[in-house]
C-alpha cells in the first residue's frame, strides 16, 4: 500500500503546484486585463499647434468601482497659466495629473484640451506636449549630461546647458569636478532629492512641452533647497501651461488659481490671498505651515 501510497502523495503535491501556477497565470492575465493599453480612436486627430487649455469638466473617477476618488472635478487652466492642487495625501490629487496624461480614461465628465475631449486625439499627440516632473526622479548610471538629454535625446548641448540654467542647475553642475560629464545614479555622485527634481524639470523643459504637470515631491526638503526648486519651478512654468500638485504652500503661492481638495472634491478655490482672506481650510493649512510646530519634518501638509 504504502509503495501506491507514496506516488499518489507525490501526484498530489504536483497537482497542487500545477494548479498554484495556473492562478498565478489566471491572475497575471487578470491583471494585463487592468492594465490594457488605452486605444486610440480610429478617427482620433493630432492636437492643435499653439498655446493649449486644460479643462477639467465634472470629471469622476475610480480605479476601483467600489471605491470612487473622485466625485465631479472641475477647473480650467488657461493657456500659459498655473494652477496649483494641494490638499491632504491621498485627496486624489496625483490622479489628476494621471487622467490629464490618460494613463486612464474618466469614469465621468471629461478631460479636454482646447475644448476636445482628450478621448479624441492619439495619445502620442497629447504625450508629447505634456512635460511631467514627477515626484521620484529615475537617475540612470551614467553622466549629468546623459541623465539629462534623457528628456529629448536629440538635443543639442547648448540647448541641454540652457535647460539646466532655467532649472537653476547648472552652476551646482559647473561646480563639480567633472562638470557635465559627473557620473550620477547608485553608483556615482548621489544627488540630493532637491538636485534630482531639478534635473527632473530640467529633462521636461527639454521636451518644449506645451503643457507642464509638475508633482512636487514629499521628501524633505531643507529650506534653501525648497526656495531653490521654488524659483526652478517658477522659471520652468512661465509661458507654460501648468497644473502643479504641492505639497508645500511655498510652490503655490503664486498660481493664477488654487484648489484645495479633500475626498476627491474641491472644496476651496481661489488665489493666495482670497483663499487666506476666506478663512477656510486653505487658511489652516496655511497657518499650520507658518507654525512650526504644526508643521510636519518633510513640511507637507498636516491633517486638520
Ligand atoms: P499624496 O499627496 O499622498 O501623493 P494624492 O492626493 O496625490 O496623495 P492620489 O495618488 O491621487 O492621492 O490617490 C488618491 C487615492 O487613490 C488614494 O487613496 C490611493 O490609495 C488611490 N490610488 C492611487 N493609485 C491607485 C491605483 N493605481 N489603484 C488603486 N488605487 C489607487
């Protein structure tokens, strides 16, 4: 008995490693399923040339339906203006820069750029005039000077030099021993969080794009280097149609329009000072960020 027994036993224990991996497949195509590239239309057109307006119109989203983030979004960001979303983690406010992109497609209302729905124009179209700074910035092992040509690898060296002045850069870059040329990544010079998201707005201004999405990192950030990325940021943005997702008033301050969201609505609007003369949750956050003590060590908002 015991010589059946044995492979049996063994029959079992391949049965269940066959069937482990075959949910495994079930659940990656599950999950490719999820993933599906976004298709273009067969009548999808290019985007228009010239400056270009964002509107966000009544826009819902979930990425899960049973739990909507956000409940009718919208605002309008006139062509070379800024706007500026803060809010607490959370609020839904990365989301918005993921739908303007159309890494998704809206559950309801619409994205539209110069009044057509973004559904309608070919996503290489609409990528390409989009720059976006994003809160982690992936540096390759390799030169500044590559890190950066990253952003369009077709460009000059004049125009990678101008890109990095405008980020305020590159006298940090003309300061090191190796200039351009310095070996960055894991295994060369470590940048600091505040050097890497300047090197971000650097490689997306080179990109000449039409619409800036900036999405401002949580890490902490020391003072100067705070004001540094502030006045990178503000210089990258002129001209430039710009949606930028804060984590510090600093970066906001002088957007055309503020939005404060909280559970994926917007429940202030308004500038820097309607929103402090309002007195509302803007005004909080304002004062807990002036508070010291209020204030949390990477200096992102607190909850009220
Ligand atoms: P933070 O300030 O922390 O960056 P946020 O306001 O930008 O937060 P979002 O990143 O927009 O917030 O996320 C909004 C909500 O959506 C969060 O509750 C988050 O857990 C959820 N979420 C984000 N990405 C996904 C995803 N890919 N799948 C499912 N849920 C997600």
């Amino acid at each position: 008995l015991i010589q059946l027994y044995m492979p049996l036993n063994f029959l079992g224990i391949v049965y269940r490693e066959i069937r482990t991996a075959l949910t495994d497949i079930e659940r990656m195509f599950t999950l490719l399923g999820e993933h599906r590239e976004i298709a273009d239309r067969p009548d999808a057109r290019d985007l228009p040339s010239g400056p270009l307006e964002v509107r966000f119109e009544n826009v819902q989203f979930h990425y899960d339906a049973k739990r909507p983030i956000l409940h009718g979004v919208s605002f309008t960001v006139p062509a070379g203006h800024k706007v500026a979303v803060v809010g607490h983690s959370g609020a839904g406010k990365s989301t918005l820069s993921r739908l303007l992109f159309r890494f998704y497609d809206v559950t309801g209302g619409a994205v539209r750029v110069n009044g057509l729905d973004i559904r309608d124009f070919r996503q290489e179209s609409l990528r390409s005039a989009i720059g976006i700074v994003p809160q982690d910035t992936v540096l390759f092992n390799d030169t500044l000077l590559y890190n950066l040509r990253y952003g369009r690898p077709e460009a000059s060296r004049e125009e990678i030099v101008a890109a990095a002045r405008t980020a305020q850069l590159h006298e940090f870059i003309e300061s090191l021993p190796d200039k351009y040329e310095t070996r960055v990544g894991e295994r060369g010079l470590k940048l600091s969080g505040g050097e890497k998201q300047r090197v971000a707005i650097a490689r997306a201004l080179l990109k000449q794009p039409r619409i800036l999405i900036f999405d401002e990192a949580t890490s902490a950030l020391d003072s100067k280097t705070e004001q540094a990325i502030g006045e990178s940021l503000r210089a990258a943005a002129r001209g430039h149609t710009t949606l930028v997702i804060a984590h510090r008033l600093s970066t906001v301050m002088d957007a055309d329009e503020i939005l404060v969201l909280d559970g994926g609505r917007v429940v202030e609007r308004g500038s820097h000072g309607q929103l402090l003369a309002a007195g509302g949750a803007y005004a909080q956050l304002w004062a807990l960020q002036q508070n010291e003590e209020g204030r949390q060590p990477d200096g992102s908002f607190v909850a009220a």
